[in-house]
C-alpha cells in the first residue's frame, strides 16, 4: 500500500488484480473526518451513482449480476433505499468496489475510474488534486522502475567484453569455425549460470517452457550485481589457467557469500 496527500488529508492507494484501487473512506475524511463511512453511503444511493457503478461493473466484469443491479436500480432514489458497499459486493459480485476490514489498513476502497468519481461528488477542486496527486505517484514509479531498467542493462554489459576476451584470448584456438567459438562462448556463460542460478541456459529453458527470453532475463538486481563480478574474477581465473570445474566451485562460493551479503542492502532493494 501507498499513501499520497490530497489538501492535508492522507490517501491510501493499493494495487489489486493490475489496478489501483484508492480509499474512498480516505477521501470521505475530507467532508467528514468523523464518520466517512455515511459519506461513502450517501454517496452510494444516489440514482446516478448506482447507474455508474452498473455501467463500469458491466464494462470491467464479467461475472457482475446485472439482475440484482437491476433491483438496486429500481430502488435507487427513494426515501427507504439504502446501499452499503459490503452489500453492492455481495449482492452483485462487483470488483470495482472493495471493502477490507481492520483498525489499519481498512475501510473501503474503489478502482481509481470509481474514486475519481466519488472525488468528483465530494467537491470538483478536490478531484483535480487527487488527479494531480495520484499521477504524481505515478509518474515517481514509472521512473524508479525506468531506473531499474537502466541499471539492469548496464549491470548486463558491465563486464562482458572483459569476459569475452579473457575466453578468446585463453580458451579459443585458432582456426575454430563460428559454431565451435559460439559453443566455447555459450559454455563459459553457463559456468557463470551455475555458479549463480544452480543451472545451465538450457536447463532453464527446459524448466520455463512458457517464458520467453533466458534465465539473466528473469534475474533480479541483487543477482545481476553479483553477476557482474563473478565475469570479472571468471575472467582472471581463466586468465590464472584455472580448469573449468575448479573455476565452477570457487565462483559458486563467492556468488553465495556475495548474495548473502548485498541482499541486505538498502541501496540495491530500492531497485527491485
């Protein structure tokens, strides 16, 4: 869960089945700090509302009951109708709606289309700055997660052409045909890939049949960091005239000591 703030009041927003759900008992707070759940209440029973929240359900979802919608609608608008969100849920299967009990963390909770329209009945000014706050948020992970893009990159390339060449310049005899130098290639990044992941390319493959891409693909930061120097000390090992079997073993005790040690750091998670 995150928060952001709206005009002084704190806002929770989570994600749930790839969407961002956000607290209207938060933004209910902004008209009535003391019982916010009579504002989402009232908010709920009005014709409108009703129509709304049918037209988006019907959109979103297909398991909604539109023949209970059909009942609410009916209702909705006179003196007697009342509409909780726990019952819209229950009545209707509806997922546009959520509503999570609990002292923290608790209350109800809509799909940002529904929010932005709760904000919108709660004041027209404080929908704008909950549009402007929310985008924020965005806009914030879009970047960290763009940052972890590039550091994956560079973490990727970081020390390959120092990799390479220590394998071309120790490992590959002359006149190799291509197929015989990309095998040797191939085979020294799998001494790396079991020394890391506990398996060769191809044996990942064979365990993810429905994934695309390898194995460094779906590596973590913390794994590729690690991979990073485990190309460097390949390489002075190939260097030393170490056999491939001695080399597998010794980076398979560092890549564990490594990984131990820059899991817990601060500065790698904030990248994860």
């Amino acid at each position: 869960m995150q928060k952001i703030n709206v005009k002084g009041t704190e806002i929770v927003v989570f994600r749930q089945r790839d969407d961002d759900y956000i607290s209207l008992t938060d933004i209910a707070k902004s008209k009535n700090s003391e019982d916010p759940r009579f504002v989402v209440q009232n908010w709920m029973k009005a014709r409108y509302t009703v129509d709304f929240l049918g037209i988006w359900e019907v959109l979103y979802n297909p398991n909604f009951n539109r023949v209970e919608f059909d009942t609410f609608k009916n209702e909705a608008g006179t003196n007697a109708f009342v509409l909780t969100p726990q019952r819209w849920i229950e009545k209707t299967n509806a997922v546009g709606i959520v509503s999570k009990s609990g002292k923290y963390g608790g209350g109800t909770f809509a799909h940002k289309d529904i929010a932005f329209e709760f904000a919108s009945w709660i004041s027209p000014e404080f929908k704008l700055y909950l549009i402007k706050e929310f985008q924020r948020l965005k806009q914030d992970e879009n970047e960290r997660k763009s940052l972890g893009w590039d550091t994956r990159r560079l973490l990727a390339r970081v020390n390959y052409k120092v990799h390479t060449d220590a394998v071309k310049e120790n490992l590959i005899p002359e006149n190799l045909s291509k197929r015989q130098i990309d095998f040797i290639y191939a085979d020294e990044a799998d001494v790396l890939n079991v020394a890391l992941f506990g398996m060769t390319a191809k044996e990942w493959r064979e365990k993810n049949k429905g994934k695309e891409g390898n194995i460094r693909d779906y590596a973590n930061i913390t794994q590729l960091v690690c991979l990073a120097g485990l190309e460097s000390l390949n390489a002075e090992f190939i260097r030393e005239g170490l056999v491939q079997g001695d080399r597998v073993e010794r980076l398979n005790k560092i890549a564990i000591i490594q990984m131990r040690s820059l899991s817990g750091s601060v500065g790698l998670k904030k990248y994860e």
